[in-house]
C-alpha cells in the first residue's frame, strides 16, 4: 500500500511558475514510475508527467519545455516543476505511483492560472 500527499497547489497569474510534490509512505518510490496527472472540469484526467522506475521520463504534449518532473528517492518525494504556466494549466493535479497491477493516486492539489 502507498499513501500519496500532494502540496504545492495555488493561484497563480499567467507565466508565473509553481512547484508541486508528491511525498509518498509505505513503499520506496525507486520501485515505482510515479506520475503527474490533472483532470480539468469537464475533462478527461490528462498525463502531465511521468518518471519510470529507472529515472526516463515522459510529457505530455501541451506541457513540453514548460515543465519538469524530479524525484528524490531519499525524500519519498516527486516533483512537477511548472514554468511559463497558461490559464489553460488550470486543473486539479493528481499525483500517482504505478506498479502494474497496483495504482494509486493522491487527493489532489488545486493549481489556477488566473490574472
């Protein structure tokens, strides 16, 4: 069982940057590919971000060159580092640790991207 914590959440005004993290209990996040997903109302959960077991990462393509994903295995904490942020970045951000067949998500953190 893993127990995710997002934080890091908020308004922010268009092209300003927020960081996110996941802290993760119960299991060492090395052994998992941990996400950054977001679900905007009305719309279908995206992948924002991805870091695999091995350290490779992936984006999705609206997020690409703005934001970045790290990790500190030490800390049990992943990071979504979002730069250059567009009112069209405003959604609930779900973090999540994937262990086929094991999946599970955090509460979620709120990020608005508003003037």
């Amino acid at each position: 069982q893993v127990q995710l914590v997002e934080s890091g959440g908020g308004l922010v005004q268009p092209g300003g940057s927020l960081r996110l993290s996941c802290v993760a209990s119960g299991s060492s996040i090395s052994n998992y590919a941990m996400g950054w997903y977001r679900q905007a109302p009305g719309k279908q959960r995206e992948l924002v971000a991805r870091i695999l077991s091995f350290g490779g990462t992936n984006y999705g393509d609206s997020v690409k060159g703005r934001f970045t994903i790290s990790r500190d295995i030490a800390k049990s904490t992943v990071y979504l580092q979002m730069n250059s942020l567009k009112p069209e970045d405003t959604a609930v951000y779900y973090c999540n640790a994937d262990r086929t067949p094991y999946l599970y998500w955090g509460q979620g953190t709120q990020v608005t991207v508003s003037s």
